[in-house]
C-alpha cells in the first residue's frame, strides 16, 4: 500500500506538475498560497476540488475492490500521538516539497514520493498528511479508514503542521 501510494504519486506530480503544480493536498495550496506562490483565488478553487476528487477516488477504489461504494469507516484513529503524527506527516511533507523544488526541482515527484512512503512507515498515523484525504478517508471502513469522530483533530494536526512549516520554509530559506 505504501510502495503503490509512493509510485502513484511519483507519476501523478510528474505529470500534472506543469499543468497545475500537482495540487492534489489543501495543507499544500495553504502553504503555497500563504508563501505567495499560489494566488488565493486559484486557491479558493483548487480546495473544493481536491476534496471532491479525494471523496471520488474512495469510491472508484471501492468499486475496483469491490466493497459498497457508500461506507463509513469505523476504524478509530485518535489521541495525542496520532495528532502529533499527523502534524509531523504534513509539516515534512511539506518542507520536503520545498527543499525539492528549491535545490532538485526535477527530483521533487519522487522526493515526495519516497517521504509519502516512509512517513507510512515511521509516523504512527500512516501519514494522510492531506486534509481532503483526510475527509475522504472517513468514508472507508477498510483499514485505511478514520472514523468521521477523528477527521477535524487530523485536520487540525495537519494545519498547524502547514502553519509550522511556512515559518521553517521563511526561516530556512527566506522566502
């Protein structure tokens, strides 16, 4: 699951990297958007969608293994060491989108790629490091799922993760 996350997402900023700037997670269009990167009405539209076509990837993965489409996930993921994973999963992935794109900006898809992967392995979380996936997650009773009760301490994890790393990335890099 984690090696196929990693590929996958290797492949997807590969290719929607210069259409988009492979827009996929809120936490990462927040940080660029706070950054100035990203315009804020830009922003504004890429969020929604990301969180639609987190919530359609759940059910395309149903159907493709086939369990019902509409679920909601018992799977309980709560308490402080989750939250903390959460905040680690983001803020890292974040500034390992930075350091990539500032000193191996070819290297950044799989840089990603390759902390995605790990940060399954070493954060007790499993690393959703995505506020839409976060979201999306909740309407899975599989093992990757998070009960909806967990979604917004998550979420809140990961922002303050976000808000963490643009004040590293300013600091480190002084952008």
């Amino acid at each position: 699951n984690a090696l196929a996350t990693g590929a996958a997402l290797a492949v997807l900023i590969t290719v929607f990297g210069p259409l988009s700037g492979a827009h996929f997670n809120p936490a990462v269009t927040l940080y660029f958007a706070l950054l100035g990167d990203t315009p804020w009405r830009t922003a504004s539209f890429y969020m929604p969608v990301q969180f639609v076509a987190a919530i359609l990837g759940v059910w395309l993965a149903h159907a493709m293994f086939a369990l019902p489409v509409l679920e909601v996930s018992r799977h309980l993921r709560d308490g402080p060491a989750q939250w903390l994973a959460e905040f680690v999963a983001t803020a890292g992935l974040l500034l390992t989108i930075a350091g990539g794109m500032r000193f191996a900006p070819l290297s950044t898809p799989m840089l990603v790629a390759l902390y995605i992967t790990g940060a399954y392995w070493f954060t007790a979380s499993t690393s959703f490091a995505n506020p839409a996936v976060t979201f999306a997650r909740a309407l899975s009773d599989t093992f990757a799922g998070i009960a909806p009760t967990g979604v917004l301490a998550f979420v809140i994890a990961q922002m303050i993760g976000m808000l963490v790393a643009v004040g590293i990335s300013r600091w480190l890099w002084r952008t």
